[in-house]
C-alpha cells in the first residue's frame, strides 16, 4: 500500500519548511501509471529535463555532479523501488545532506524536474486536495453501513443493523431475534436507528478526519434520516446518490466519488465568490499573486484557492520570504540575493503549508479567473 492522505500531510509539511544544503534540491514527478509506458519513457525524458535544466541554471560543474548522483538515484528508484500499485511518484533528494524522501499516490503527476533551493512541492499538495478521504453513508430503516473511503478505495466499513428484541420461549429458551422493522408503525424504531447511524457517522467523520460524506439512500429514507442528523453532521453531506440494490459496493463507491468530485467542485466555486464578495478593507478575501503573498507573509492565509493551471515563472529571495514575477536582481524586501523558480505560484504554496493554511486547487471557475488565478480568505480582516 502506498502513502495514505494523511502520511503524505505530514512528509508535505517537513518538505515545505525545508532547504537544500548542497546546491539545490532536486524535485522530480513522475507517472507510474500502466497507460504510460513509463519504464522506457520517464528515465529518458529526465535526463534530457535535467540536462536543459542544468544547462539553463549555468551551474559550476562540482555542482552538476552532485546533482547527477542525485538523480542517478531517482533513477535507481523507478528501476527497483516503485510499487505496483503506484500510480504517481514525487521523489526529492538533496545528496549533499544525505536527505532523499518520496512520496507515492494513486493519482498521476505530470513528469517534471525541478531543480530550486526548496522542495517543488505544489504537486502533491494539488494531489493531496483531490484525494481527501470521504465517508458513504448507505442507509436504509432498519440495515445500514458506513464507508470510509481513502484514495485507495474502501479503507474502513461498519455495519449497523437495527434493534433486536429479547424473546422467551417455553421450549428453546431466551434467544436474540432479528426483526426487520420496515413498517410505518415501527416508525420511532426506524427513528432510533437513524439516530444509531447518524451517531457512527459522526464520530467516523471526527475519527478519520474526513470532511465530507455521501449519503446513499431512497429519497424518502435520506428525508427521514437527515432529521435526526446534528446540523454540523448533515452539513457535511455534500452530496446523495440513489441507492440501488443490484449495486455492488464498488459501483457505489464509484459514484460516490463522482458525486464528490462534482459537489467539491461547487465548493470551489462558492468560496472564489465569497473570496471575491469580501475583497477590500475590512473584509475578508484576498487575491492577486501580490496581495495572496503579502498576506502570506503576515501570516492571515487560512485557505489559499489556487487555480490549478495557474503557473508563471518568478523570482524568489533565499533570504527571506519574497517571491515575485519579474526578475530583480536584489530582493526589494529585504536587499538579499534572487533566484529564478519555475513556478512562482508555487512558493505560494510552500508558504501556506508551511503556515498550516488550507490549499484548495480549482479548475474552470469563471471567478477566481477575475481574481488573478489565486486567492485566499484570511483569519482576520
């Protein structure tokens, strides 16, 4: 099994704060997927990436060849290393302090090299903001399951069956017997099984850290069960699925994520126009790549919206905090010495990582194009 959501937070989180000792860190993305023909096609691909990169970097040659070792090893991984189920691989090495971490998703990243004096590590936080976990509530009046779905599939189920009774029998004995309360006069029954279920929902979503849920339901029995739910629970039903008896658990599941996918979507769309409702002073919304940073750099980011196809290059200060788009040769922040980035939307990232700000990415949102590609509500306005 490869990495889950929340082993790749934490190794995100040691990746943003870090930075090269040697000359730079050497960050490469890969897909694994079996429709790539990856085995041939990747180790070619990066050593002519690293060769133009190196080239364009005018890097002294004490410096490329510690970088070559570097990569020599990333090569050495996607000949040995590489599980099957691995679908997407991020692979950052600084040789010169011994340091080399990996991480392995079910979720196929663009091949990349990207040699800079910080980890590349917008990548996997675009990744990791597709593939949170969710939970699929498949409730009926009297047997119901909870799923907890990572993104690897099923990573959790719980059965939840209605009340039994306790009958005496002359001849066999007390025995527990199953009775399946489907009736309308059975209704506070019903009742106190959807208030069972909605209990285990609950404490799944606070356990497993999941943020949204899909419930699985006919329209009447999802009625009946939303009533019962606490009003933070049933807010975090972002979607409903119709529930279909002839389905097998992995075509629920599918269509849960799809329901997912699209109520996240959504999502999206209404945080870029909150973000864009609460622009200006006093408010709570922020946007433009200057503004997005020098927020950051205040330390107010709590969610930063980025659109995922957003990608300029830029300059950052290996001094201080400062990145910008066009090229300076002293920082204006604090006079300290530049560096070109490939992506300056990136730092952004690292940034709000670092700062545990929440990373949202967004594709086809008409407002967060009028907000310059990257936004953020702040903690404070």
């Amino acid at each position: 099994m490869s990495d889950s959501a929340v082993e790749v937070k934490e190794k995100l989180k040691e990746l943003a704060g870090a930075r090269a000792t040697g000359p730079a860190f050497l960050t490469v993305t890969v897909s694994t997927s079996r429709l790539d023909d990856w085995r041939l096609v990747a180790p070619v691909f990066l050593r002519s990436e690293f060769n133009r990169v190196t080239k364009e970097l005018n890097l002294s040659r004490e410096d490329k060849r510690l970088l070559q070792a570097d990569l020599d090893h990333v090569l050495d991984v996607l000949k040995y290393d590489v599980r099957p189920s691995t679908v997407g691989l991020a692979v950052f090495v600084d040789g010169a302090a011994g340091y080399e971490e990996r991480i392995e998703l079910p979720f196929r990243l663009m091949n990349r090299v990207v040699i800079e004096p910080f980890p590349h590590v917008r990548p996997v936080a675009h990744a990791l903001s597709l593939l949170e976990p969710f939970v699929v509530a498949r409730v009926s009046r009297d047997d119901s399951t909870l799923l907890l779905v990572d993104e690897w599939g099923v990573a959790q189920e719980d059965e939840l069956v209605g009340p039994w009774l306790r009958s005496s029998d002359r001849e066999t004995g007390e025995q527990s017997i199953k009775e399946y309360y489907a009736a309308a006069r059975q209704d506070a029954l019903v009742d106190l099984h959807f208030k069972e279920v909605g209990a285990g929902l609950a404490k799944l979503l606070e356990d497993s850290g999941a943020r949204r849920a899909v419930l699985c339901a006919q329209h009447e029995i999802a009625s009946g069960f939303r009533r019962v739910l606490p009003a933070a629970v049933a807010g975090m039903i972002v979607a409903q699925i119709p529930f279909d008896a002839a389905a097998t658990t992995g075509q629920m599941v599918a269509a849960a994520r799809l329901a997912i996918q699209e109520a996240r979507h959504d999502e999206m769309v209404a945080l870029a126009d909150r973000i864009k409702e609460g622009l200006g002073r006093g408010g709570r919304g922020v946007s433009g790549f200057d503004d997005v940073l020098g927020a950051l750099n205040r330390h107010q980011v709590l969610t930063l919206l980025v659109d995922r196809n957003y990608r300029v290059p830029g300059w950052r200060c290996l001094e201080c905090n400062w990145v910008g788009l066009v090229a300076v040769d002293r920082c204006p922040a604090c006079g300290g010495s530049t560096t070109p980035v490939a992506d300056a939307v990136g730092e952004l990232v690292r940034l709000a990582i670092v700062q545990n700000g929440q990373v949202e990415v967004g594709e086809n949102i008409p407002a967060l194009d009028e907000l310059g590609g990257v936004a953020g509500v702040l903690r404070y306005g």
